[in-house]
C-alpha cells in the first residue's frame, strides 16, 4: 500500500523564541497548527518528531503519530533532513513503508492545505522527485558588494521594466516540502532530481525565527484563518464584556441594571433548537447574570474563581472534547478558558492578550450582538 506521511520535527530548544513550537498563533500551538494543515490536506499518516515531551502530546492530541528524536539529533546544529532519515527509519521498523514525504515546518503557521495537496499529487504522479512551496515574486533584488555599494541580482540598475515585462520569480517560503521517499534516502537532501514548484500566496509565507515575528504572525492569524463557519459541539461563554458592553447601571439600591442584545437571546434559541450545548461562564456572583441566563435557558457558572477547571468539568460531563469546543471572551480573566480549547474565540473589543490567543476575533463588540455572530458561524453550512 501507498503512504504519504506528514513529518513535522518539533524540538523543544529554540534560542530566538524559546519552547517555540509550543506557541499559539490564532489560539493553537504552531505543532497542533502544522498537523492540522496535514490532515487538511488529505495526507495518510501525519508524523511529529520530537524530544520533547510536552511537544510530544500536544502533536498526539492534535492527531499526530510521535517517534521519539534522539538528543544527538536535537540540537542547534541537528539538521531537518536527519530528523526526516530517523523518523522514516522508525516508521520502517514498525512496518510502514513510506512513498512520499511531505516534511513541514512547524514554524510555518499558515502551511495552505490546497498547496500541499497539489504538491503531494505531483509528486505522486512523477511529474516531480521534489516540490517546494513558494510565491511568485516581482520584485527588484539587490545585493551589497565587498566595498558596500549596490548592484542588481535579478535586473541591470540602468533598466527598470514594467512588471508586466519582468519575468516573476519564486521566494522559497520554508511551509513544506514534499519528495519522493526512496529519492530522498539517496539524495539525503529535500531538493534532487527534477524539482518543482507549488506556487503559494504570499500571505501565508511567514517563517517564525523571532519574537518580532511571532507578534506579527498572531496579528495576521484572524485574517489569514478567517474560517467562515466554526465546527464546534458546544459554546461557552464569558458574561461580562460578551452578553453585555462591560458597562453597568446601579441605582441607589445598588441593582445592577446591564445592556445586552435581543440578537442574542435568538442566538442562544437556535443552539438549542440545533441540539448544540450552550454555557454562560463568569466569575461575577450577580443576579443579573443569573436572570441573563434563565432568560436565554442556558446553564450558568457564577462566581467561579477557575474558569478552566469549571469548563474542564462541564466538558467531561457532557463527554465533550475541549477541542470541539468554542470559548467566546473579553478580558485577560479568560485566557485559561481560551487555551484549552480548539476555538478560542475574540469579541472585536477584547484586551489584546484575549485578541492574540484568539483563533476568531469576531466583527461585533460584546452586548452588541457578538454572541450571535458566533453562533452563526457555529452553525453556518
């Protein structure tokens, strides 16, 4: 049988951004991240190679298969292509006989499903030994010679040609690169044989070396993700700042009085009619939000000190994975909510920590109809 394995070397030391395969960009570590865009693409067998062992279950909760890196192929100066030889080496000996590879990197955030699966399908076909991703590139590059003065790699300085009669060349993006399993045991090497390229869009080629980087990354990630629907079993959300503007009315009783959206309260009855779970999370003890609540007849956990472990234990009761689950907050007091599970979702007003950790960061602010805007998307065809 045919097999195309996904290998992703993850090692845990990282100088630049330190436990840097761990990181979550859109809410998701950049491991989990490059084995999702495996699986997007269809690839048989996905694959982490790792020495470490928080890396190791992250990849193995994301769905990836583990093969333990040896430390002396782990280091700074430890080669992709080695961490490639030994986890093919590993899968042989557990019977596997690998065809075409399709080495990730996992400091890639935004690998493009559709790029690979063409790429995997090339190669496949033997019209390539070995594809890249890359995008196409128009622009003038210059180098600085040894006595620091300029000079054109791809163009004369003395002549400057309309894009449209400039021949477009291709910025390796580091994403993947997919070859021929037995061609690479030869060549030892990702590029032999005939090679070619699988062209990308340029929004998705950022590598991840720096803290700089990773800052810009997360920014991107609502824009680059964009999912139009969001495929989760269940909602959760914060109360203050979500349902309502994170504003309150107190008379000289001291009620509360807080503004919500009517949006919402509809919202919350199409989950229901969908048969999908919805729980209201705050930390306030209030009878507003407990009123809020049996008004929309969705459950409520106030005055909860934990957020994670409530939600940890609602999970396990409706035997819900985390990671089918949508998390919807506002402020910082939500983010051990927000990275435990699979769609850690923004109000377009959150603190910009909440915004960063978010894999969705929705158009509408909280009491505006934000938890509406969810649910639609939760429940968008």
């Amino acid at each position: 049988m045919s097999i195309t394995a996904a290998i992703i070397p993850a090692r845990g030391g990282s100088k630049g951004v330190p436990r840097k395969n761990l990181r979550p960009v859109g809410g998701v570590p950049l491991v989990a991240r490059a084995v999702h865009a495996a699986q997007a693409a269809g690839i048989d067998l996905v694959v982490v190679s790792t020495d470490d062992d928080e890396i190791a279950a992250v990849a193995a909760e994301a769905g990836a298969r583990i093969v333990p890196r040896p430390a002396e192929i782990a280091g700074d100066t430890a080669t992709s292509e080695s961490a490639v030889l030994h986890a093919l080496d590993a899968l042989a000996t557990d019977g596997l006989d690998i065809d075409v590879v399709a080495f990730l990197q996992a400091t890639s955030p935004f690998i493009p499903g559709e790029g690979l699966r063409d790429a995997v399908a090339a190669v496949r076909a033997g019209r390539y030994d070995s594809v890249f991703s890359a995008f196409e590139s128009y622009g003038f590059l210059w180098r600085q010679t040894a006595d620091g003065t300029a000079e054109g790699v791809n163009h004369a300085a003395s002549h400057r040609p309309r894009r449209q009669d400039r021949e477009p060349h291709f910025l390796e993006t580091g994403a993947f690169y997919v070859f021929d399993a037995d061609g690479f045991r030869a060549a030892r090497h990702r590029f032999f044989g005939r090679i070619g390229i699988a062209p990308v869009p340029e929004r998705t080629a950022i590598e991840i070396d720096d803290p700089e980087q990773l800052a810009v990354a997360s920014a991107l990630a609502p824009l680059v993700d964009a999912p139009a629907r969001i495929p989760a079993r269940a909602v959760v959300t914060d109360f203050d700042g979500v349902h309502t503007d994170d504003t309150a009315l107190i008379d000289q009783e001291g009620h509360e009085l807080v503004r919500v959206s009517r949006s919402d309260g509809m919202g919350a009855s199409l989950l229901r009619r969908a048969g999908i779970p919805l729980l209201i999370l705050s930390t306030e003890t209030n009878p507003v939000v407990r009123a809020r609540a049996a008004k929309l007849q969705a459950p409520v956990r106030h005055g909860v000190t934990d957020k994670a472990a409530a939600l940890r234990d609602w999970a396990g009761q409706l035997g819900i994975a985390l990671a089918d689950i949508a998390y919807l907050g506002n402020d910082v007091n939500d983010l051990p909510a927000m990275v435990l599970v699979g769609w850690p979702v923004a109000v377009a007003d959150a603190h910009p920590q909440v915004r960063a950790r978010a894999r969705v960061v929705l158009e509408r602010t909280g009491g505006s109809g934000a938890v509406r805007e969810l649910v639609d998307r939760v429940l968008a065809d």
